[in-house]
C-alpha cells in the first residue's frame, strides 16, 4: 500500500509540473474530442446503413483521411512560418460549418464533401497542436508530455461511447452531429488564451506564399524528409501500418459486432474498452523515456498483432470485449513511442516533420478502411483483422531493428 501511495504521489508531482500552456491545450482537446468520440463508434454503422457495399463504407470513411494527407505537409511547413495558434483557432472554426453539413446531408455526395472538408480542417488542428506540445517539451520529457496531450483527447474516446450509446438509442445520430460545432467553439475560447509557442514568421498571406512559391509545396518537407535515410524510412513503416491497422479497427469493430446481433450499447462499451489504455499513455511514454522506446514498440506491436488474430476468432461480446482492450493496450503502447523518434528526427523544423508524418498516417488511415471494406466483401468481416495482424507482425520485425 505504502509502495502505491509513493506512485500516485511521483504522478501527481510530475503532473504539477506540466506547463499551464500544455494542460490548457490539453482541456480544449478533451473537450473537442469527446463531441466526435460521441458519434465514432456508430459512424461506420450509420454510413452502411446508407450504402450497403463495405468497399464504399470503407471508402467514405477513408476520404477524410485522403483530404488530410494532401494537405499534411503543406500544413506543416505553413505552421513553421504563421505560428501554431492562428492556424488552431482558423481551423476550429471550420467547425461550425462541418457539423451542421453532417447533420444536413442526405445525398452520398454531400457526405463525400463533409469528408473532405473534414479531413482538411482536421489536419489543421492535430498538426499545429502536436508540433506545439513538441516545441514546449524539454528533451528527456517528450514522449511523457506527448503521452499527457493524447490522453486528454483518450479520455473523450474513451467516455464518448458510452455517452453516443445512450444517445444514439434516443435520437437520431444526424443530431449529434451539431456538437462538432459546440465542441470546437468551446474548445477555441480556450486556446484563445495560451501564448504561441514560436513567433510567427511571417502573416497568414505571406506564409502561404512561401509555402507555394518559395518551398514549392511539398518539395521542401520531402527534401527535408529524406535525410532522416534509414530511421526514417524504418519510423514510416512502423507509423504507416500501425495507423492503417488501428484505423481499420475503429470502421470494422462496430459493423461485426453489430452483424452478429451486438446492440448498440455493446458496441459503445467495446469501444470503451478499446480506447481505456491510451488515457495512460503518458505512463507508457514516461517508460519508453527510462526503459528504451524499441523495446515499448516491440511489446506493443506484439501484443496487438497476437490479439488481432484473436479477433477474427472471436464469435460473442464477451472474447471480443477482452481481446479488443488488448489490441487497443498494444496500440496505446506503440503510440508515444513513435512520436519519440519523430520528435529526435525533429530538429529546427519540427512543424515540416510533424505535418510529413502527419501525411503518412492519413494515408495510412485512408488504406486501413479501403482494404478492409473489400476484405470484408469478398471474404467476411472478421476476416479484416487477419489483414492487421500481418501488418502488425511486420511492426514486430521492423521495431527489432530500429
């Protein structure tokens, strides 16, 4: 007991210790992520109810990733010029646009033009607010700061599902669509009153000028990119088929348990389960920082490949729930980690990197749900998870030799 209380007090000392700045941004993360962590779990339900191909679902849902992607880069060249904060609140404010069309959409072409729009603003939230909390970390506190910005946001996906069962069994899930709008607006009051952690370069028109002019796009960042050689082409594959499997988790999870007679509550408490570790990811990046980042990726892409194959064996609620909370702690692992190497490969341009991995993520994100949608056709659903759990085993290798 005496040992507990010595943990919980070294916890909370190090949590005095985190900057305002990084616990406010954390706040408005909370806060913005729990209106989409409300409607996730259902969304892939919600699209199939619309169009019964799961290639198409996949396809839907991967468009915003495909916006975001072409847009990474840029973003993070651009946030290097403008600042991080201009551009958080700009895309905030989106926000207000976003959610309404969701909700108003009743044509497949308006919601493949809420996608895009989506993935655009969103990338001009997450990019800026990663690099930010890279710019206030000192070096040996990274991953450990990083851990504590993404569990803020872990809270809301984790709570969220329960709050969307709940109210996706009394009102129509186009209603819930409405709090992107209220979660972003309340968000920016907050980051409204953080200090910039650079100072602007240049205005919002200069800096685009440069980025489309002067760098030529996305020539510079890639330029920048290949430097980081053999490391860098490692931390892509890690990144890259870590994001696409856990992306093709979140769209297929709900559509097989719901094909097998799961309710709508189940599917809430399932993904509940499935996000619960990552609100301790700045535990596990605190021990990525002491006990070496390659052995965290080694443990994690272990466990989630091991459970993955798992799933696709799992015919009722019960073995789903369970092996879904170990997929989602190996994930949750692997994580922080990531972002520890990306953060050394950093340097002076920490917003370029940030938005080039960013870019990668999103593609992986839009090719996790593209190939899931036509495994699950031509095969089955579960069959979808056999697809991660390779991919994951190439993590297992590639994380030995980082």
């Amino acid at each position: 007991m005496d040992l507990r209380f010595k943990e919980m007090h070294r916890i909370e000392k190090n949590l005095k210790k985190v900057p305002k700045s990084l616990k406010m941004l954390s706040l408005a993360f909370l806060i913005y992520t729990l209106s989409w962590g409300i409607i996730l779990p259902f969304f892939s339900i919600y699209i199939h109810s619309i169009i019964p191909s799961y290639s198409q679902v996949g396809f839907i849902i991967s468009l915003m990733s495909i916006a975001a992607a072409v847009v990474s880069i840029v973003m993070g060249d651009l946030i290097d010029k403008v600042g991080r904060k201009k551009i958080i609140l700009f895309s905030f404010a989106n926000y207000l646009i976003i959610g309404p069309l969701y909700a108003m959409t009743h044509s497949i072409n308006m919601l493949i033009l809420a996608r895009i729009y989506n993935g655009v603003a969103a990338i001009g939230i997450w990019v800026p607010s990663i690099t930010y909390v890279r710019d206030i970390s000192p070096r040996n506190k990274r991953a450990e700061y990083i851990g504590y910005f993404y569990t803020a946001s872990s809270i809301s996906y984790c709570v969220g599902p329960l709050i969307g069962a709940v109210l996706v069994s009394m009102i129509d899930i186009k209603y819930m669509f409405y709090m992107l709008g209220v979660g972003a607006f309340a968000a920016s009051l907050i980051i409204m009153k953080i200090p910039d952690s650079v100072k602007p370069k240049r205005s919002m028109i200069q800096g685009m000028k440069d980025v489309f002019f002067k760098d030529r796009l996305m020539g510079k960042g890639i330029k920048d990119y290949m430097k980081e050689k053999s490391l860098g082409v490692k931390i892509t594959f890690v990144s890259f088929l870590s994001k696409m499997s856990s992306a093709l988790l979140v769209m297929i999870l709900a559509l097989y348990i719901n094909s097998i007679g799961g309710s709508l509550w189940q599917i809430g408490v399932v993904y509940f389960v499935v996000y619960l570790p990552f609100v301790f990811q700045f535990a596990f990046g605190e021990i990525a920082d002491h006990v070496g980042a390659k052995k965290m990726l080694a443990l994690g892409s272990v466990l989630s490949s091991v459970f993955f194959v798992a799933l696709f064996f799992s015919t009722n609620i019960v073995s789903i729930l369970i092996f879904a909370f170990l997929v989602g702690v190996g994930f949750a692992i692997i994580s922080p980690v990531i972002s520890i190497y990306i953060s050394k490969m950093a340097g002076r341009n920490r917003g370029e990197i940030t938005g080039i991995y960013g870019a990668i993520d999103e593609i992986a994100a839009f090719t996790g749900p593209i190939l899931a949608g036509l495994i699950a056709d031509m095969y089955g659903l579960n069959f979808a998870f056999v697809l991660a759990a390779i991919a994951m085993s190439v993590v297992v290798m590639v994380a030995m030799k980082v």
